[in-house]
C-alpha cells in the first residue's frame, strides 16, 4: 500500500513537472513571438507613411461566413497618391480557412460613380479605396466587405524576413524594362525586391495577362515557403514589418486571423481567377485613356459569382 502511496506521488510530480515544462516552454514561445513582432514593427515603422486619403470605407458584413477583402497593392515612393498598381478580391472562408482569389486588371474600362469610365486602377488614384469599392460594386455587383492596401515596400520586407535565402522562382525570361532590377532566366531564388519586379513585369506579349499570372504565381510560392518550421518561427517579425506598410479596415483580430489561417493553415492549394476572363473583352483605344479592356460584362459577373459561391 505505502509503494502504491509512493509510486502515486512520484507519477504526480512528474505530472506536474511536465505541465510546468510545458507552461515554460509556452511562455518563452510567446515571449520570443512577442519580442519578435515588436523588433520587426519598431524596425519598419519609421519609414513608413500614410498610403491614402479619402471618403471613408464602407464596411460591411458578410452573411455567409465568407469575407471578400479588397486587396489594393500601391507603391507610394515618389508620389502623394498613387495608381493601385495590383487589385485582387481575396475571399476568405472563415469556417474552412480556405481563400480565393480574383485578379482584376487594371487596364478594365469601367464606370466610375460620380467620374465616369475610365481605367479601373484610377478610382483609387481619385479617392481611394471606397471610390474604388463602389466602381467594383457597381460594374461587377461583387459586395466588399473590408480592404487591405499593401505598399510595395511590405513585400520586400516580408519577403527578406521570412525567406533571407530568397523564395525560388523559375524565371521564364529575361527581365529587366521598368522594374528595377534586371533577372535572367530560369530557376533562381529571388530576394524581395527582385521577386517584386518580377511580379510587376509587363514588358512583352502578355502584357497585363502575364504580369497578373506571375503575381499568383509569386503568392502561391510565398505561401508554400510560409509552411516550413524556419519561416513559421519567423512569422511574427515578419507580421511586425510589415505592419507600418499596411492600412486596413480589418479589426486587429480579424488581421491576425487571417495572417495565421494563410501562416499555419497547412497549405492547399489558392483558387485564382482573371478577370477579364478568356473571350469576354475587346481592347480598344480611347482618347484619354488610351488602350483599355472593353468587358462583356454578363459573363465576367457570371464568372465571378460561380467562383466566389
């Protein structure tokens, strides 16, 4: 009976013990994310600067449980406002953790409330991201529940930070014209500012089209990077960097939610779609705004809603 009193004893000190192991190891994690997150954020914020003003953003709720947050890429060196230079719906499942996402083009001729048409991109040049709201609400009846503008200088630090070696990236061709950095072909690990530029490069054929595809090309390389165990511990520094180059209408707490669902989710593979789709547009020119994409709006909303359902 006294071994069986002692064996007891013993199994409950090393119970206890492990749950103390656990409580430290959990404290010290959570003191060197902390740490970390603040060392990222102070690092950042003081070159950062505001990225927009304007009406004030609509927000909204979602009724299905599945959040469309505008997603508004700008690069806001040299310029007191800026063109959206990237523009993509990004629609986030909050029950399955799932996002998807909606590429729009920035050359697409839409109508402008209270402006008239012109270029998509240039409702945010006038006054920002709920001009550009209501232009997306109106031409592709699509409802927007929150936005996120990213300045092009948090890609780069998020890039740096959470991949120093360089995210890999097969190169198709040679790049140089209007990105800032000349890339050679083929597979290469590319540091921030070069992944940028080749995600904004357009100087060929393509186009637009190519410039769209190799931004979701970029995501999904970033994302699958995100999931291994370096990058993960990197995650919070990575999130404080590039804090200061984001302004959004998400709650702190809806921010962090999602930068953890696309961190530690797991991967799978993201659903993407370019609009204008294949077949639905003309590309005239017209005075003022020069080349454009005329859309067959009825299909590309069809489209949309068959992928955002």
């Amino acid at each position: 009976m006294e071994t069986r009193m002692k064996r007891r004893k013993k199994k409950l000190r090393k119970g206890r013990a492990f749950l103390t192991l656990m409580i430290i190891i959990f404290l010290a994690v959570a003191g060197y994310a902390g740490s970390q997150y603040w060392s990222g954020y102070q690092s950042a914020k003081g070159s950062a600067q505001e990225m927009h003003q304007g009406e004030e953003f609509e927000r909204s709720t979602p009724e299905n449980g599945k959040r469309n947050i505008l997603l508004i890429g700008v690069d806001s060196r040299g310029e007191e406002q800026s063109r959206s230079d990237t523009m993509m719906i990004a629609q986030w499942d909050h029950e399955t953790d799932t996002i998807k996402l909606v590429s729009l083009m920035r050359d697409i001729y839409a109508e402008i409330p209270g402006y008239g048409p012109y270029k998509l991109n240039t409702a945010f040049y006038l006054d920002g991201p709920e001009l550009l709201r209501k232009t997306i609400d109106t031409n592709f009846d699509i409802p927007i529940h929150d936005y996120m503008i990213v300045d092009f200088k948090a890609f780069e630090t998020a890039v740096d930070t959470i991949a120093p070696d360089g995210v890999p990236i097969n190169v198709e061709k040679a790049m140089s014209e209007k990105i800032g950095v000349s890339l050679e072909a083929g597979e290469q690990k590319l540091n921030g500012q070069e992944l940028l530029g080749y995600a904004r490069f357009r100087a060929d054929s393509e186009g637009d089209f190519g410039r769209v595809d190799r931004q979701q090309q970029v995501i999904e390389a970033l994302i699958d990077h995100s999931l291994s165990v370096s990058s993960i511990t990197r995650a919070p520094k990575t999130i404080g960097s590039v804090q200061p180059y984001l302004e959004t209408s998400l709650s702190e707490t809806a921010k962090l939610k999602l930068f953890s669902s696309v961190l530690f989710s797991g991967g799978g593979e993201v659903e993407r779609l370019t609009v204008p789709v294949e077949g639905s547009y003309s590309t005239p020119r017209y005075e003022g705004a020069g080349a454009v994409l005329e859309l067959d709006w009825a299909a590309n909303q069809e489209a949309i809603k068959n992928f955002l359902k």
